[in-house]
C-alpha cells in the first residue's frame, strides 16, 4: 500500500462533471478523483467498484503527475 496516498471516503455525485467523485490526500495534498464510467447518480458505486476506482487511480498516478488543479480524471 502507498502511505503516500490515502483515499477518503467521500463519494459523491458531481452534477457539473455528471459523475461520481472522492477525494484523497497525496503527499499531503488534497486531490479531487472524477470517475467518468457511466453511472447513475441515485446509485452510490457499491465498495467492489469503488476500490476499483482506488486501484485505478493508483495506477494512474504510477506514470502521471497530478495537474496543478488536483484533479484527475478516470475512465473505464
């Protein structure tokens, strides 16, 4: 496990992006995780989608740095 990336868990429903969302602390810094798989809005992911959105991300910041905004956006 990455001590240097911790997920919070805070799943939410971000209307502007029109997908759901979580936060997480990088190396201190707080991103923003935009999950662009096609969801419903009035169904929280269950934890089985949810750790693959974790797994994801990890992958992801394995060969990108994070954008001076802190958000990173995932897809399926």
């Amino acid at each position: 496990m990455n001590q240097q990336l911790i997920f919070n868990d805070d799943f939410s429903f971000c209307v502007e992006q029109r997908c759901w969302c979580f936060s997480a602390q990088l190396e201190g810094a707080k991103i923003w995780l935009f999950c662009s798989r096609e969801t419903d809005r009035r169904s929280e992911p269950d934890d089985e989608c949810k750790l693959d959105y974790e797994w994801q991300a990890e992958e992801w910041l394995s060969q990108h740095d994070v954008a001076d905004d802190g958000k990173i956006y995932l897809s399926n």
